[in-house]
C-alpha cells in the first residue's frame, strides 16, 4: 500500500473518518441487508443454464400454466389395499384442497392454477396419487412450508391411511424449512470458529473483537451492495449464494487480518508511536494482502463463464464479498485499532524495544531452514502436491438424487418412495414435450404406447 495511503488510514485525525464513514456505510447497506432474502431467485430457471432445453421448455409452457405454479402430488396409501372409506376421504381432500384457492398464507395469496385430479388407485389397489397444482405466485418457493403443511394435516387425519405430500411443492416446502435459519445458523457457526482461531492465534481475550466486528461491518455492507445489484443489476442471487457470501467474507476477512496485526505487532516493538507502527504495517503487508484478495476476487469472476444460472451467479456475489471485505480490513481494522492503543494484546503487551518471539519460536527455525534450502524445498513441495494430485484424474463427479440433497427423509422424499412401490410414474413431474405444430403427430406416434408417458 503507498505509505500517504496508509498514513491517511491511521492518522491521528483520519482514523475518525475512518471509523465514521463505515459507520455510515453500514447504516445504510445494512438496512438494505436484511432484505436480501426478497430479492434471491430460487426457482428452478435461476439454477439451470439460460440455454438448456428444459429451461426454454419451462419458459413455453408458461404459455399454458403459469411459471410460478408448483404441482403437490399427495399420495396415499393403506397396507391390503384402499378401503371405500379411504376412497371417500381422498374425495373429500379434494374438496378441502380446492378450498386452499384465494386463501392467503405468510402474506401470499395460493391459487388453484388448474384442475385438482384424483388418479384411480394403483394396480395393487393399495395406492393413490391427488395432483394439485398451486401457483404460489412470485417468490412461492419462500411459502410454500405452511401451504403444504395445510395440505398434510388434511391428508394425514385418517387412522390408518398412510399419506405424504410430495411433487415440486412438497420438495419446495422440505427445502424451505431445511434452509430456514440456515443463514442465522451459518453465522454463528463461522463466527464462533473464527473467535476460536483468533483467541487461539493472539492468546489474547481482547483483541478478537475487532477482526470480527470489522467482518460483520463488511458481511452487512457487501450484502447491501448484492441487493442493490440483485434488484437492479441484473444479477442471480439464491440461497446458496447466500450462505456462501456469509462464510467467505469472515473467513477471508480472517486471513486478512491475521496478516496485518502481525505486522502491526512486530512494528509496535520497533516505534514508539502506535500510528507509525500501523502505518509501516500497512505499507508492508497491505501488498501482499490485497495481491490474495485480488486473486480470489479474479477467481470468482471467473464464474460467470459458467453454464448454470446459480454457477454464474455465484462469481459476482463472492467478489463482491471479499472486494468489500478486504477493504474493511485494510482500513476499519486499523483505525479501530489505532483508536484503542497497545492495552488490546493484554496481556503480552508489545512494548517498544522488546525482543520479538517469533524470532526464536518454532516457526522462525521453520522459515529459517527453508530459506537455506529454497529449491529442494519448493521442488519437493511440487512433487508432493503432483503426487497427491493424481487422485483428481479417477475423479468420477455426478450429481445428487433430490434424496441425497437432505441430511434426514423429509415427507415429499418418503412420498416419493411410496410412489415407486405402487406407481410407474410420479404424476407432479411429467415429462414436458413442446413441439411446434407442423411436429405433433410426428411426437405423437413416437411416444405412442411408451410406458409412463403420454403425449
């Protein structure tokens, strides 16, 4: 960092400004944090490629259904087969569904966007599949727990008659509520991690403090750029994103830290002055600093050359984060800092004059032995990582079942089981062909007679 700069941060007059300008910023860009959760996209066409054939599909079939409805198949299902009673009480829950349509649920009004359908039993005649398309309208995904938790306390109030809601809706409740409190949960997770390494690092019951709020004025403030940016800029936020953001700016931030206040703690021992002591600490590890924040701010833009919508999403909202992070911490840090003089390493103050230990400590004879041998170091390390790095060519990635997406077994997922013993297909994902007309008898006759599959 150019030493005016540096200066400038920690002066004795400018650290105020300092302080004062982000308490500005966050006052600002944290009132808009809290509304990032409104503006993320979690539909399916957020996640997939713009230019993926069941994206543009999805986008046709607008044309005939609206693209915010989400198809619930409630399934039922008796051991030794489905009583008349049974048969009774699914045609009653098709009534009660049909009630759901106009009612509100957490502020959104639930619309019936079609015909609710009660499927004839299952060969076994132990099975029932009801499909009930609701359109949730925009931002659904975010109500759709208590719609279907409505729907299940329904189905399920027959002794005996086994029942789960599943389909898009029911999969789109069950994410809903595993993702609810994620962001609160990620938070104190990566907080408390980040207090226990600080307070392990400084030994010191202080000055972790001042790294974490530095993160927290950096998560809220970076959060309040991607809402701006969400709303208006036309980037994809959802709620892996999100969680992402959280766990990346404190944990980068971190890292950042842990850099500086070394150096500010070697130079405290070499200056009298705690301002000059910043200040040279600035000037030497803000370099470094900003060349690893930049990388990693190069390396998430790298993802908007990604095919999926939530891949390229991603790059921005991660950039973003560290972008805002590392200046936090190349300016608020310091000024905080600087403010609260040498008392905040107590209990091993560095006073100036005093022997640095990390010129005699474990690490120094480290750095000592690989500065006397740098290219047997550095040609062993390669062949080491070469070697470890083998493995990745047998790397064989594929992607989660919608089962393997939950820790537990959620209702639509043990509904989904239940479908498989009974039924060939699952009525709430139909295979979706749209063709143009002059093609619809050519589609019709090769899907003609395939099991599962009508045209």
């Amino acid at each position: 960092m150019n030493r005016k700069l540096a200066t400038a941060v920690c002066g004795r007059r400018t650290k105020w400004v300092v302080v004062v300008f982000w308490v500005i910023t966050i006052a600002i860009l944290g009132s808009l944090a809290a509304k990032l959760t409104g503006v993320q996209d979690n539909q399916a066409s957020s996640w997939l490629p713009g230019s993926a054939e069941s994206t543009r599909a999805f986008k046709a079939q607008s044309v005939f259904q609206s693209e915010n409805t989400f198809p619930a198949v409630v399934v039922y299902e008796r051991q030794g087969g489905l009583t008349a009673a049974d048969k009774a009480k699914i045609t009653a829950d098709v009534a009660a569904f049909q009630a759901l349509d106009g009612k509100v649920f957490k502020g959104r009004h639930v619309k019936i966007d079609g015909k609710i359908i009660a499927f004839p039993a299952s060969t076994d005649g132990e099975a029932a599949q009801t499909y009930v398309p609701l359109d949730l309208g925009k931002d659904g995904w975010n109500a759709a727990t208590a719609i279907i938790k409505d729907m299940r306390k329904t189905a399920g109030s027959s002794p005996g008659l086994a029942s789960h809601v599943t389909g898009p809706a029911g999969q789109a409740a069950d994410s809903a509520e595993a993702f609810a409190g994620i962001d609160g949960t990620l938070l104190f997770a990566t907080v408390g991690v980040v207090i226990l390494i600080l307070l392990l690092t400084y030994r010191s019951p202080i000055l972790w403090l001042f790294p974490v709020i530095s993160a927290a004025v950096a998560l809220g403030s970076a959060q309040g750029v991607i809402y701006l940016l969400a709303k208006n800029g036309g980037i994809t936020v959802n709620g892996q994103s999100a969680g992402i953001l959280t766990v990346l700016v404190f944990g980068a931030g971190t890292d950042y830290a842990l850099l500086l206040v070394a150096r500010y703690r070697e130079e405290l021992r070499r200056h009298h002055d705690r301002h000059e002591a910043m200040a040279e600490a600035l000037h030497r590890a803000g370099p470094a600093i900003f060349a690893s924040a930049g990388t990693v701010v190069l390396g998430m833009l790298c993802l908007l050359a990604a095919e999926m919508n939530s891949t390229k999403g991603l790059g921005p909202v991660c950039a973003i984060g560290v972008g805002v992070g590392v200046l936090a911490m190349l300016t608020l840090l310091p000024a905080l800092l600087v403010i609260v003089g040498r008392w905040v390493f107590w209990p091993a103050k560095p006073a100036e004059g005093t022997a640095d230990p990390t010129d005699t400590g474990p690490w120094a004879k480290v750095g000592i032995w690989i500065s006397g041998k740098p290219r047997a170091v550095w040609i062993g390390t390669a062949l080491v990582l070469g070697a470890l790095a083998f493995g990745s060519l047998s790397l064989n990635a594929h992607g989660m079942t919608t089962a393997e997406g939950f820790v537990g077994k959620p209702d639509s997922i043990k509904g989904d089981a239940m479908v498989l013993r009974h039924f060939d297909t699952d009525r709430g994902n139909p295979v979706i062909v749209m063709t143009t007309p002059d093609r619809q008898d050519a589609v019709a006759a090769s899907v003609k007679g395939t099991k599962g599959i009508s045209s």
